[in-house]
C-alpha cells in the first residue's frame, strides 16, 4: 500500500486532444484551471477551453437563469480541504508548493515522554505494516472527531501579527497546548504543562494532519475530477456545526443580532446557548421546553438532546427562509406563533421582501431522522438518527414558530420520495439535503471491530459517529436520484461541508470579523465543495474565495431576491456594527467584495449550446457500486486513473503514517499491530 504504480491512460484515443490534454488551461481572470487529471477527460473536453463563446457576466447569468431552475445543496458534515482532497492534482493542496511555504506542514508535537517532536501532513493508507512486518489494516474511512470548537479552531488556526492564519498549532491543540512567548504551555493555565500526553491524546495531534485519497473516498474524487471543484472555498463561522448550518441559509450566524442587542452577546453568563453570535452546538430555541408558544407540533429535538438546559436563542436576523416567502410574506407570518419576538428585527426586511423579491421560492431542508424514516418501520419516527444541531432552519422563530414554514423542514426519506414522485414543485427552488447518525442504505463499516460496527454508521460524514465510504454513498444515492430525474436538464447541484472538525488546512486566511471577546469569528479555513450540473465546466478548479455564502448569492441572484446583507434591517445592523463596534463586515456575507457566485462552475458553451450538456450517465455512480464496500475494492485511484500528489515517480508515498498512529483513539485505542485486509 506504501507503493503506487503510477497511473496512466491506456486510452489511444487521448492523443488526439494533443495540447489541451498535455497542459492546462488557466483563466487567469476568473480564478478557473482547466485540467485533465484522469483517463475520463476524453469523455467530457470536447472543445478547447480558449475558444469557448465570451460571455460578460450579465449575459451569462442570463443563461445560467434560463437553464438552471433547481439548486440542491447536498450539505455534508465536518471535513477540511485538506483532509480530502490535500493531494487531488491541480488543486492548491499539501504538496503545491515547498514545505517551507506551506503554512503549519511541520508543527509541534509533544510526545508521551514529554520531548518535543514534529509532525507533518501524512496519508491514512488502507494497509501498511508494522515494525514487525505484519500487515495492518486502519480502516481510514472511520476516524475520531477532533477539536473543532470556536475556542479550539481559533487556537489551532494561530492567528500571527498580520492578521492572517498561521495554521501551526492543530497538533497542539489536540494535546491541550498552545504557545505563549515561544514556549508550549497549557492551554487551561497558560503555565508550562505539568503532565505529558497520553498515547490516546498524541494520536488525537496525529490524526489532525492526517488526510484521506480517492482509495478511500472515491466518489468524491469523482465528483471533483469531473464536474468542478473550488478549492477556496470556506468556512464562514470559526466553529463547530450548528453556526455555520444557520450560516449556509443567512451567512452569519447572529453577528447583526448582537450588534442590535448588546445584552445578547455571547459570553456573557446570563446567555441561553453562550448568546448571539452563535459559535456553539446549542440547540435551537424553538421546539424546546423553554419555547413557550401556543404551537403543538414542533419541530423535533433527538433523543440525544431533547430539550437541553440550555438553547441558543432564538435567531431575529433575516435568513433565505424569510426571503423564500415573496410577495406572500405578510400572510405566511401572520401564522408566526411569536411574531413579537420572531419577527422583531426583520420589519423592514419584511417590506421590503414583499416589494421587491417577485416570488415565493420552494423550498426544503430534508435530514435524517426529522420526521419518519425507512428505518423505523411500521412503527413510528424515533428521530433516533435525527441530529437536531444541524438542522440551521430550526434556530429561526420564524420557521420553528410558525406552521406554514415546518412544512418545509423533511426527513431525508422524503427526499428520495419526493423527487422519485416528482413532488418537488415545477417552477424549480432550492433543496437541502442531509444525513444523520444513521443510513437508510442499511450499511455497516467494513471494519469487524464491534465498536466501529456500533459507532460508525452514520452517513453524513462527521467523523465519530460517520463512515467516509457510507458517506459518500449517501452523496452518490443523492445524486443518482437527481441525475435520474427529469429534474437533472435544470439542476445545479452543490456538494459542500459546514466546518473541518478542526483539521488541519494549510491555506492561509484573514478573518473579516471578531466576536464579542475578540476572538476571530468570520471567514475560517477551507472546507470542500464541488459544482454539479449537465453546464458545468468539466475537469475544472475554481480558485476565487467562496464561503457558505456564496450559495446564498448564488440563490440570490439566480432567483433575483435582494441579498440578505442588502435588506434594510440587515443593512442598518451592519453600519451599527461600524460605526459602534468598528467592524465593517459583520453580518451577511452575500454581499462580501469579491464574493464567488459560483457563476465561475458554468461552462459559456454548454449555457450557449456550443457544446453538448454533460449527459446522465456522466455524472451516474451505478448502485451495485454505491451499494458495494469498500468501493471500487478500495482501489479506487486506479478505478479513476488518478495519482495522488503525495507520489513521488517511482509509485513511492512520500508521507507515510506515524509508527504508533491510531485514526480512532477513542473507540478503539491502543497502537495497531495485527490484522490484514482483503478487497
């Protein structure tokens, strides 16, 4: 496993693309490398990229408008860039450039004994062997969570005198450590540390700069070699999940909320869920035993956490729910169980929603365990799979409050209903789709440890509790499920993340904003994200700065709603924000200078009819092979015909593994030291 044979297209056919197929394409203009990294790329550059039809923006969009009337965000959990696709060729990963100009690829590590080693970016192989020659099996697809709270993220990230990230101290970080004054001290104290790690908590440093490839998961890699992949695009809140699922529907999560009520601040100790802007996992507000309003049926909280002690608050900032609601705004609320306090800091919003945003846009959030699923059978739902601080919607009053608006809050059954029955409305909308602790494909890890069996079921790819391969399969039931609906001739389809667990990602950043304690707050490190669509660009990386909030603004403009950073609420918030706090970008990101639009994913031939749209089976995984672990036999580079960057030329991996590397610490501790594997 430690060895490659180099990859390359048996495939005479290639020759006859010459030029294009021995060198890339760059744009330098709108931040797109065009690139073959596979033996496929035969199947879809039918034309030279540089004589493409030009297009302004203006008419493209009008293209993109005309030909794209479905947007469905399949929304994945807690995975860096790096973590998944440091080493896809093309792509700004761990081997682009030097060591040395790779922000944090040697960092600091504290051994068990107390001495201070280093530890730099490496791959979790399927198989490697031990010190003794036996072969070892890590089942990379199944991991342990690592430190990704708002705390945690701002200490690993190391934000250096310029302002930007220095990405050095994941390692640490995961020991409980930082730096103070050029030494490594505790984080709890700031005092040199008294204690050395354990074997369990030096495994934890390890596995932050551990990464995985298209032999674990490769579908994704798929995915980004053949459709678009943007490989800047971010985070927007520094912090775990709940923040940044409400992010990816108001891009920010609370920021104008706490400029407009001061005594909401998070941190403070009189806060419900540590108070607005919210950077924790606290559950919503609505639907809780402290939501105290008149309506019965609720949107779910999951055995897990029902109504915990402690909610976040309520969320009174504008969101794409609240615009969604069109010229019909004024009698959608007037269902609002709490409109006082839901509707509070949206009046003027409100008006000008219903003025100017021409339509009611459909829409829907479906995840794992909201309501029934397959695997709760005859019986009734359990939400036993049901994760209920993903669910950003849920933390809007105005959508947990009010009955016309949970009917668009799902289970992930219903998705694959829905779009099997061609439910989803004709005039198209924007779709969200999530997983959960569980899958509805009945899958189980491929590793027999009864922990792993036990804890690793889930599908949406949080590690912990998710499988990689069980994760990807649910990405390819998703999109298997459009592309084979008449909704794929419309459709844009985006695979992204909420957040990277707090793993490491070398790309260095400046955070726009701070919180209310002063720490870092908007703009964190990388997340993956790839565009799908029968007029994507084929083969192609977008390099442009994108975050959550770039799929706002996609929405925004392809459905022509006013950006939520540009509704009057909103707009006023943010020049309090300056003027009061000094901060000119807190709030809604979909109006952020040189923000991608995701525009850059659209290729001017396919919009124009220059050339073909990518057909159905193109973007097809067939489901005897989604069905089947591990995928591709766990062979999955040479399936794609893709070598991974971290290959020297002789097939040799240049970053093996720690000796005494364990990828679940938690589950199943210890240090590897038997057992083989057979695809």
């Amino acid at each position: 496993m430690l060895k490659r044979q180099l990859l390359r297209s048996a495939s005479a056919s290639l020759a006859t693309l010459g030029i294009l197929l021995q060198t890339q394409v760059a744009f330098a203009q709108s931040g797109v490398t065009i690139g073959p990294r596979s033996s496929d790329a035969v199947a879809a550059v039918t034309t030279d990229p540089s004589s493409e039809p030009v297009l302004t923006p203006t008419q493209k969009f009008a293209l993109i408008q005309k030909n794209v009337k479905f947007v469905f965000v399949l929304f994945q959990e807690n995975r860096s860039f790096d973590q998944h696709f440091g080493t896809f060729p093309g792509a700004n990963g761990l081997f682009s450039q030097s060591a040395a100009n790779t922000p944090g690829f040697t960092q600091p590590i504290v051994n068990t004994d107390g001495t201070v080693g280093t530890v730099s970016p490496f791959l979790i192989p399927r198989l490697l062997r031990n010190v003794h020659g036996h072969p070892v099996q890590l089942y990379p697809a199944d991991t342990d969570s690592t430190d990704h709270s708002h705390t945690g993220i701002d200490n690993s990230i190391d934000i250096g005198p310029s302002g930007a990230a220095q990405n050095d101290r994941y390692a640490l970080n995961e020991e409980g450590l930082t730096t103070s004054g050029g030494k490594i001290v505790s984080l709890k104290t700031g005092l040199p540390a008294t204690a050395n790690p354990t074997l369990a908590q030096k495994q934890k440093a390890e596995l932050v700069m551990s990464h995985l490839d298209c032999d674990t998961i490769p579908f994704l890699w798929r995915y980004a070699d053949r459709f678009t992949m943007f490989d800047n695009f971010h985070q927007t809140i520094i912090g775990p999940s709940s923040p940044n699922a409400v992010a990816m529907i108001a891009g920010q999560s609370g920021d104008t909320q706490w400029v407009l009520h001061p005594d909401q601040a998070n941190g403070t100790t009189t806060n419900a869920g540590g108070g607005v802007p919210q950077v924790g996992d606290s559950g919503p507000f609505a639907g809780s035993k402290f939501d105290k309003t008149s309506f019965t049926t609720k949107p779910p909280y999951s055995p897990d956490d029902v109504s915990p002690s402690t909610p976040g608050l309520n969320l009174t900032s504008a969101s794409l729910p609240l615009s969604f609601m069109g010229p019909q705004i004024n009698t959608i609320i007037e269902t609002d169980k709490d409109p006082t306090l839901d509707l509070m800091d949206v009046q003027d919003d409100i008006k000008t929603i219903a003025s100017q945003n021409l339509n009611q846009i459909p829409w829907g959030w479906y995840q794992e365990g909201y309501d029934h699923e397959p695997t709760d059978g005859a019986g009734p739902a359990t939400f036993d799979t049901y994760v209920t601080h993903h669910n950003g919607p849920q933390y809007f009053g105005y959508v947990g409050d009010n009955p016309k608006e949970t009917k668009h809050l799902h289970g992930l059954g219903d998705f694959f209903t829905d779009i099997a029955s061609g439910a989803l409305s004709k005039k198209g909308g924007v779709y969200y789709v999530r997983g959960g602790y569980g899958n509805i494909d009945g899958l189980k890890p491929l590793d027999p440890n009864p922990a792993v069996q036990a804890n690793f079921t889930g599908n949406d790819d949080h590690p912990a509790y998710s499988d990689a391969q069980i994760s990807e399969a649910l990405v390819a039931d998703e999109v298997n499920a459009i592309v084979n609906s008449p909704y794929w001739k419309n459709a844009a389809i985006i695979i992204t993340y909420d957040e990277t667990d707090g793993m490491y990602d070398h790309a260095p950043f400046t955070p726009r904003t701070v919180d209310p304690q002063g720490f870092p707050l908007d703009g964190g490190p990388r997340i993956p994200a790839i565009v799908i669509s029968p007029y994507a660009m084929a083969h192609a990386i977008v390099s442009n700065y994108a975050e959550h909030s770039s799929v706002i603004k996609f929405v925004d403009e392809l459905f022509g709603l006013v950006p939520l950073g540009a509704l009057p609420d909103e707009a006023n918030a943010r020049e309090l924000g300056k003027t009061e706090l000094g901060q000119s970008e807190l709030g809604p990101a979909d109006t952020l200078a040189g923000l991608s639009d995701l525009t850059e994913a659209f290729d001017n031939g396919r919009l124009t009819g220059a050339t073909k749209p990518l057909n159905r089976s193109y973007a097809t995984i067939p489901d005897s092979i989604v069905k089947s672990l591990p995928h591709y036999n766990g062979d999955g580079c040479h399936e794609l015909r893709i070598t991974p960057t971290d290959y020297d030329a002789n097939g040799n991996l240049i970053d093996p593994p720690p000796a005494d590397f364990n990828p679940r610490p938690g589950t199943t501790p210890g240090i590897p030291t038997s057992g083989t594997w057979t695809p």
